[in-house]
C-alpha cells in the first residue's frame, strides 16, 4: 500500500488511533459514553414497560442494548490502545460480537414490528422474505467482515487482510443500509396505506409520525454509510454506537405508541373501539390478530373512519 493511501483508515483497523489530537480522543470517549448511557437507559424503559419477557420483539432489544454496550467498551479499547498489544484482541472481540448484536439485532427489531402492518398472505411472504434476508445478510456479511478484521490485526499477510478490509467494510455497510432500508421502506408502504383508509385524526397523527421516524431511520443510515466511503474510521465507528443507539429509543418510543393505541391499552384516549382486540406480543414479535381494518369499513375496501382489530 502505498504512502498516504488511506492513512485514516488503515492505522484504525490495525492498532489504536496514532494521532496526536486530544479533541478526537475526547470524542471517541464521548461517544462511547453517551452510546453506553442510551443503552442503560433503554434497557431500564424495557424492564418498566413490558410484563412479557417471551416475545422476539423484547429480546431483539435486549441483545441490541447488550450489542452497543459491548460495541462502545471494545472500541474504546481498540482506538484509545487502552491494554498493551495483546489486549486490542479483547478490545477487537467486544467491538466485533457487539457489532453481531448491535447492527443485527437492530434489524430483527425493524422486522418484528412489521408484524403491526403487514396483513394476509402478502403480509406473511413479505415477512418470510425478510427474516430470511436478516439471516442470510447476518451469515454472509458478519462472517466475511470478522475474517479480514481480525486477519489486518495479525502477523501474516496484514497488508493484504487490509486491501480486503477496505473492500469488504464498505460492502457490509451499503449491505445493512439497503437491508434496513427495506425494512423501513415496507413500513412507509403500510403506513401510506393506512393513511389513505383512515380519518380519524388520532390515526392519522401516530401513522404520520411512524412515517417521519422511519424516513429519518433511513436519512441516519445514508450519514454513517457516507462517512464509511470517506474512509474515515475512527469517526464512523464511533458514530455508529451513537447512531444505534438513537435510532434504537426512536423505535422503542414509537412503536410503543402504536401498540397501545391499536391494542385499546386502558388509560389511553386514542385507543380504537370497544371491541378491539388486544395486541399480542407473542413468541413471533408484537402481532396483531388477524388484520388492522377501519372500525366500520367494508371488507372489500377497508375504508371507514377509524382503527379496528378484529
């Protein structure tokens, strides 16, 4: 490799970063810190909030809270060289297993939730597509990513781990952003159509809302991926944990929301008819019996004026 190419780059995959500025040592603590401190506070919400501790949606969150909490610690080891030699390789196994949980679990949240929107068989293919494109990406794009990590830490043929590295570390990062982009995409597709069927105002209010928090999902997925073909790593790796994390809470928060209103949850002024069914959040993530339908609509068109589950 020649003098200069990618200085920023590779000197972050093989060792700490060198530099000799304070401020961008600052940051990198900043930003673990502040990564690790969202996922306390979100496992803390998680433990208040659910009484069920047996859905996918629950522990998706669980192991991606786990995931930045491991990604933050290895990473501060990693750049900040906080052990000797021998130790960047407890810094590289957390910032690696935790980027496992981190970014994976992250997506099986996106999936579990689809369950809120997607109805009949289209519904269940889409969600049959996606677990298996989460599983295939998981393998393919974590295996490959970990083989040239670890290979540019080690002694023999370094650089050469290190030209893959720069190859493949871009593949991964545009491989999970299409994957959530997709993801987020579908959730855009049914939150439209909702809309379109609905006027009721409290529908409307949390469908928009839905709508905005996945467009922003995907606009801080095109920041990290852009910052990623800049080449700068140790600015990327850092925000990443950040990113997570925030996008983690927005999900949280929202999707939290959509429950309780769907589900008729006591206590909640915009919850959908007396009748409604209450939402399940069972072995396969949060599931809504049968289909959400307008309250009064016909079958055949699903319009009327607000959200039924039945």
């Amino acid at each position: 490799m020649k003098d200069g190419e990618d200085v920023d780059t590779v000197d972050g995959v093989i060792g700490a970063y060198v530099g000799n500025v304070e401020a961008i040592e600052i940051i990198i603590a900043l930003f673990a810190g502040l990564t690790i401190y969202n996922a306390l506070e979100l496992v803390l919400l998680i433990f208040i909030n659910f009484t069920s501790h047996k859905s996918v949606y629950f522990w998706s969150l669980i192991v991606s809270c786990a995931g930045l909490i491991l990604y933050a610690v290895g990473f501060m080891i990693k750049l900040l060289g906080l052990w000797d030699d021998q130790g960047k390789w407890a810094g590289l196994v957390l910032l690696s297993v935790g980027w496992y949980c981190m970014v994976t679990g992250q997506a099986v949240v996106l999936w579990s939730r689809l369950h809120l929107v997607v109805t009949g068989e289209k519904g269940r293919r889409t969600l049959k597509f996606t677990k298996w494109m989460i599983i295939g990406n998981a393998i393919v794009l974590h295996i490959s990513t970990s083989v040239v990590t670890f290979g540019s830490n080690g002694s023999l043929a370094t650089s050469e781990f290190v030209k893959a590295y720069n190859v493949i570390e871009k593949t991964q990062m545009t491989g999970f952003c299409v994957q959530e982009t997709i993801l987020s995409a579908i959730y855009i597709v049914e939150t439209l159509n909702i809309l379109r069927t609905s006027l009721r105002s409290g529908t409307r209010t949390i469908m928009q809302q839905l709508l905005v928090i996945n467009v922003v999902i995907i606009v801080m997925d095109m920041a990290l991926l852009s910052i990623e073909y800049a080449s700068i790593f140790w600015l990327e790796t850092v925000l990443k944990g950040v990113v997570y994390s925030v996008k983690l809470k927005i999900e949280f928060a929202i999707l939290s929301r959509l429950i309780m209103f769907v589900g008729g949850a006591p206590g909640n002024t915009q919850s959908p008819t007396t009748n409604a069914a209450t939402v399940q959040i069972g072995s396969r993530g949060p599931h809504v019996p049968d289909r959400i339908q307008t309250a009064g609509a016909d079958p055949s068109t699903g319009k009327g004026t607000s959200i039924r589950i039945g």
